[in-house]
C-alpha cells in the first residue's frame, strides 16, 4: 500500500524525520519496502495565469501568450497545448528553471518569436507518464507561487507491504493510528458529519446472502454534474497512492478507500431496474466487468443484482452495464460489509485482484460503513453537487461478527517477553490501539475492536505489547534446553542415504509445489480422487498432488524444452488423498529418467536409458536395506501397459510403481522421448532388515549351471522365488545369465539358463547330494511353474 507522507502527518506528525518515521513502522510489524519523492526533482517552476494570447504569424499550432507569473510585468511565452486559454492557470517554468532529466529552461525563439519560459504539463514535471495538454490548477490557485509548495510536492511516497493479519493499516487512517501509538500522541480521525436531506427517493434492497452480507446501506443523489473536474488535491492524493484519477464519482469512492480503509461503489441509477439484491449467483449467469472481461458466474459467486441482471461481483469490481459515465445524473452509492470467508479467492477465481478484494478477502471493520456512506456523500456534492436522498439501510444483527473478549494473564506477559510492564502502561498502549480494556485481578479483559480481525488469543495481545514496546527494547536471554539425545534406531533407514546413493548414481534431487494444476492430475491419476483448493494461488496450483510424478514431469519438461536431453530427478514428499472426505498425507520417494542411459562418454556405446535401468536403481535402494522384494507385472493409468511393474515386499505388501510413462500421456504432454518412472512408500522403503552374523563357511561352494523352458509370461521372479522357496538349507544365490527365444524353443516359451550356488557349512559336498538337490528344485520348478529341463 502507497501513501503519502505529507497526508499522514496531517493526522499525526511527530516530531521525527521520513527515515525514522520509516524504521518506526518497519519494527512494529508494517514493513516499508520503499521511500520515494512524489514528485522528481524540479525547480523555477510557479503557478501562472494567462491573462492574453493570439495565433502564432507563422505557426498554426502555436500561439502568443501574457502569462502573469507574479512579476512586475507578464512574460510572453509561445505555447502548443491545445487546451491553453484565457484566465487558465498553469505551471510556468520561468528562464533558468531545471525540470526533470536536467532538462534546462532558457530564453529562446519559436518561429521567430520571443519565448521566456515554458508551459508545463503533468509529464513535463514528472507527474505523470502522459499527458494531453497543460496541466491545469484550480482557478483560486496563486499566481507566482512556487508549484512544489502549491502542489505539497516536497513530499515522500511511502510504501507498506502489511502482512494478512493487518487489514486494518489498509487505509491513511489505520498507519495514523499506528503511529501516533508508537510515539504516544493522540490522532484525530477524519470529523464525518451527517449530510442534510434534500429528497426521499430511495432504492429498494434487500439481501438474500445474509451471512455473506449482514449489512449494506445505499443512498440516491440527483442531479450530480457530470462535467465536474476532480479537485486536484484530491487527484495528487490519488496519485500518490498509485490511483489514476476517472472523474469525480469514482475518484471520491476510491479516495474514501484508501482514507477510511472501505470500499464504496457508485452505479448510475438510470441504468437500474427495479430493487437492489444482495445474493448468490445462478450457474452460468453472465457478468460484464469494467475492466471489459465478461465472467461466468457459479453459485459459490456473491452478486449485487437488480430485477433484471447481475451488476457487480460483491466485493471485488462492479459490472459495465451499470457503471457511471460522462452523461450520469444520478447514481445509486453502495457501501457494505462483507464476510471475508465469502470473498475470499472470488477474485482470483476469475484472474482479478483490485483494491475492494484485497480489503475485503483480509476484513473491513463492520462499524465503518455509515461512517464512510456519509463522508463519499458530503465529497461527491462538494465536487459534482447534487441532491442526497435518505439512506436505506438492511442489517442482520446474528450474522455480524461478535468480537469477544480475551482474557491477559499478567504473569504470563513476563514468562514471554522477558520484561515486566506496569498495568497503567499496558491499559494505555491497548486503549491507545482502540481496544475496550478491564482489569480484573490476576490480569485483563481485552475486547479488540471491529477493525482488529487479528486478536484471537492471549498470545495476539502480547504480540501488541511487544511492537509497541519495541522489539528493539526487548532484552536478550539466551534460551537454556536441557534434552537427551535420543536412540538411533536401526530399524529404519535415514532417507539421507538413499538420497546419496541416487546422487552417487546421477540423480538431481528436485522440490516441486504440492498444488498441482487440475487437468495435469487428472491426466496422471484418473482414478485417484484428489483435493481442491478453496483459495488457490493461481489456477495452475489448484488441487493437492497424489503423485509426485506430476511435478517431476513438468520439472522434466521443463529442462527438456531448454535443451537438457538426459534429465535424472527424484524427490522426496508428501502426496495427498482423500479418503472418504479426510485428507491423508503419505512420505513418499519418486524418481524419473529420460535420455541417454549414460552420460556423453567413449568408453561405452551410446543407447536410451530403458526399464531395467531405473529397475536397477529402484534394487539399489533396496539393496541399502537388506529387503527383498518383488517386480509384479500390473497396470497403472499413468504407464505403459507393457512395461509397469508394481513393487511388493515378500509379505505382499504395496511399496510403489516402476515403469515407462504411457505413450498417450507422453504425446500429451509434449516429450520427444521415452520416460521412465518410479514411486515408492518412504516408509516401507526405509525398514531395515537386522543383519545377523554368520560365520563363514570352511568349504567349498559349488556352481550348477541350468537352463529351464518356461511360458513366456512365467517371469525371472517366479523363478527364482520358487527355487527359493524350497527351503533348500544349502542354497546361497540363484543367478540368471541368460535368456533366449528362437531356434529350438518352440512359440510361446522361452529358455531361462541360470547359476546355482550350493553350500554346505558343515562339510564338502558330494556329487550324489548335488544330483538329489537339484533332482528336488526341478520336481518343484515343474510342478510350480511347468517348468522342464532343456535339452
């Protein structure tokens, strides 16, 4: 928020410069991020009036002009602005003047004739990005003064980002009340008086959002001059706040805005039909905004309504089909509260963010609007006139916000701060922040006011104490922990160590968001039921992730697009389902592999990263826990259909996926190359296998070699866990060093040859107990697997 210095020191001006004014603020929580002129450096330039001019001789556009600058005589100056004439009052500068970009003024001859000086326009003087002409004062303005002292311009522009919780410094009034706080002076708000009564006409309102909008007042003023020139002190405050000026109607809500911290909104009542409606939008209804964009509403969408159609998006911009113009007369000014629940995310939902949302999303004091209905009123009939009609009035006492008290410990102000704060101090430093404060005996009652939507806790209202105390002022203690360091178990494995391991095999550790885009989810996990966001940063982030993956890929697309053909990333994080309406959150690891399996090199041929090799680096891990476990050939939506694998401990228990991306997915999202996946349970991937010492055998280990003729859909796996499985004592290692299909192996098989390693710890193996061994494994391998010996 903007504003100007020069008009927060006409509620309060301590006795201290901009820098300390600027740190003030920053140490009590409203951080200023800059410090700036209101306007750039200038001088020799004063307020003049034109007093005669004539048609240049030779130049059509230019004229002759007697500009009284407040010397003994006038100065003729030659001028080209076509709104120049008689008895206009602009800024001169004078011979010797330095107006913005060192740019210098000096006697001079425009076709011939004399010049001395130069006519000013807002862009001239640094005022403006653009302008159509001189600039032009107010007609009582005074001749020869200088302009910077007319225009307040020896002033600075202050910025404040406030943080969420400070909605009520959202207005001049509110960083007032801060300041004349921390320097214990009393302010004075804006005097707002009751404006007199000229008819009473109204409009019809009624509201059928109550709890959305308990309270909303409008009042009809007739007559209103539609050619009236905002004021310019009204027009420069604006500017210093980073508000264009568009006419009197708009520039005076916008002004009471940023004075009082609440929006208003003027439509031009000739283009009302019927009453006024607070509700809840009709799917699909159609609104024109004023900045042109036509939204379609939903029911979660809060309106203002006439009989006819709807005219604003309540609380965050009106429509164009009722908006004041050039020709209004008469206009219908509304001025509500809103529940900040109802409005919250309603402007982003349709790419907006405008001055009324962001004050209404955070909370706008619900005792302000009668204030601020009457000081837009008493504004707009000093400027543009006309007559004011009574106001009408709905409220909904039940749905107000309640403010209830909270209760101060006084021990407990010292056990937080460290320091010991006299009770009259601390009833002064809160009543001076408008709370309603009594003492009871062993602390306070403390009512925040309707503006503080921030004062919730005991631990709110010590937070007050120590900005206005001063954070500086705090004394330092250092904090004295006693804590025992705890076991390291050795049951589960640090995720640190697999995050070496696939460092050490090239992998890049990546971070990605949570908030996914919605369509991206969808596209990588149809079936899993995701959350939405209520409030969404941006519609791309919308919904919580249930996979990792959809990060990955977009992180991997990403690097694609810039020319990074081998990409390697995996990431540890949570993933978010829903489970029957309850979110549950789940530690998991993924990882993605595309390009050239090795690094550019020439010690190996190149070749495409494939399936078993990511296989590899998912037994890797694996391998660091001492767990077996098993590759199932499944489907998953986001995979290939031949080449995905669920991963299962030997108990059968779900660990995760491994596979290449689908080829439709893989189009969709725009890779020119395959991709190569994996996700895993952080928590079954951890658990450790307690190794046990074995002492090692003193004999000899023997090696048979089979080959087996196997279905081509029996897997290695089954294999090997069926050998495994025979319960064989003597067997240490099954190995597989081939496979083959063709010549000799009929259709529909395959030959699998593997390794056997056999021994015994207590003597040398026999050939005899060898053949009974192996007689054994095939008697199970063919009655498990229908597997026979090859020829």
């Amino acid at each position: 928020m903007q504003i100007s210095e020069a008009w927060l020191r006409e509620y309060v001006n301590p006795a201290i410069s901009t820098e300390q004014l600027v740190e003030q603020l920053t140490m009590a929580g409203l951080e200023v991020d800059s410090v700036e002129p209101a306007a750039a450096k200038f001088n020799g330039v004063v307020v003049g009036e034109v007093l005669a001019m004539h048609q240049h001789p030779d130049a059509d556009r230019l004229r002759i002009c007697k500009v009284d600058v407040g010397e003994d005589e006038p100065l003729q100056i030659v001028c080209g602005a076509s709104n120049v004439r008689v008895g206009l009052k602009i800024p001169a500068a004078l011979i010797g003047a330095v107006l913005p970009g060192d740019f210098k003024i000096k006697k001079s001859k425009l076709r011939g004739e004399d010049s001395f000086g130069m006519l000013c326009s807002e862009k001239e003087l640094g005022l403006a990005a653009d302008a159509h002409g001189l600039m032009e004062l107010a007609a009582d303005a005074p001749v020869g003064t200088d302009i910077r002292d007319y225009l307040s311009l020896n002033d600075s522009i202050i910025e404040v980002d406030l943080t969420p919780n400070r909605a009520d410094c959202l207005s001049v009034e509110g960083i007032a009340r801060e300041v004349a706080v921390l320097n214990q002076m009393n302010w004075s708000a804006t005097q707002v008086e009751k404006v007199a009564i000229d008819h009473q006409d109204t409009v019809t309102v009624s509201i059928e959002a109550t709890e959305a909008c308990p309270h909303y007042l409008g009042r009809l003023i007739k007559g209103v001059n539609p050619k009236a020139e905002t004021p310019l002190w009204m027009q420069e405050r604006l500017r210093r706040s980073g508000v264009r000026s568009l006419g009197p109607l708009v520039d005076v809500t916008n002004y009471v805005l940023i004075e009082l911290g609440q929006p208003l909104h003027a439509f031009d009542a000739a283009k009302l039909t019927g009453a006024i409606n607070v509700r809840w939008a009709k799917a699909d209804e159609e609104l024109a905004l004023l900045n042109g964009q036509v939204i379609k509403l939903d029911n979660e969408a809060l309106i203002i309504a006439d009989d006819k159609q709807a005219l604003a998006l309540a609380g965050v911009m009106g429509g164009s089909e009722s908006a004041v113009s050039d020709e209004t007369q008469n206009i219908f000014l509304e001025c509500a509260f809103f529940n900040p629940q109802s409005i919250t995310g309603k402007a982003r939902k349709f790419g907006l963010h405008t001055d009324s949302s962001h004050r209404f999303e955070r909370g706008v004091d619900a005792t302000l609007q009668e204030r601020a209905i009457e000081r837009a009123t008493q504004l707009i009939i000093d400027i543009a006139g006309g007559s004011v009609g009574p106001i009408t009035e709905v409220k909904t006492e039940s749905a107000m916000p309640q403010r209830p008290a909270v209760f101060l410990r006084r021990q407990r102000i010292e056990k937080i701060l460290g320091i010991v704060l006299a009770d009259e101090q601390v009833i002064d430093i809160f009543q001076r922040l408008g709370m309603a404060v009594q003492t009871q005996a062993d602390g306070w009652s403390v009512t925040p006011p309707g503006f503080r939507f921030d004062i919730a806790i005991e631990a709110d209202l010590i937070e007050e104490l120590a900005r206005i105390y001063g954070y500086n002022n705090l004394p330092n203690i250092s904090l004295l922990m006693r804590s025992e360091l705890s076991k390291a178990t050795e049951a589960v494995l640090d995720i640190d160590r697999i995050k070496d391991l696939l460092v050490d095999r090239g992998y890049q550790e990546a971070i990605t968001y949570s908030f996914v885009d919605a369509a991206m989810q969808k596209a990588v996990a149809p079936d899993d039921e995701f959350i939405s966001l209520k409030n969404p940063i941006s519609s791309e982030l919308s919904v919580m992730r249930t996979t990792l993956w959809c990060g990955l890929l977009n992180a991997a697309l990403h690097n694609t697009n810039r020319q990074q053909s081998r990409v390697r990333f995996f990431e540890t994080g949570l993933r978010f389902v829903n489970k029957g309406g309850e979110m549950h959150q789940q530690k998991m690891l993924s990882g993605l592999v595309l390009g050239s399996a090795y690094a550019e090199q020439w010690g190996e041929k190149a070749r495409k990263v494939d399936f078993f090799d990511i296989k590899a680096d998912v037994q890797a891990m694996f391998s660091l826990t001492g767990c077996d476990v098993q590759f199932v050939s499944a489907e998953q939506a986001a995979l290939h259909p031949g080449q995905a694998a669920e991963i299962l401990s030997q108990e059968g228990e779900k660990i995760g996926w491994l596979g290449m991306l689908h080829p439709t997915l893989e189009a969709q999202l725009g890779f020119d190359t395959q991709v190569f996946l994996f996700e895993l349970d952080q928590g079954l991937l951890l658990n450790k296998k307690f190794p046990k010492f074995k002492p090692l055998s003193k004999y000899p280990f023997v090696r048979r070699d089979l080959a087996l003729i196997v279905k081509e859909d029996v897997s290695v796996s089954q294999i090997i866990n069926c050998i495994k499985g025979s319960g064989e004592q003597t067997l240490k290692d099954v190995v597989v060093f081939d496979i083959y299909r063709g010549k000799g192996v009929e259709d529909g098989n395959k030959s699998v040859a593997l390794s056997l390693i056999l021994q015994d710890d207590s003597q040398t193996l026999t050939d005899s107990e060898i053949d009974v061994i192996f007689s054994k494994l095939l008697e199970k391998l063919a009655n498990d697997i229908s597997a026979k010996l090859r020829d």
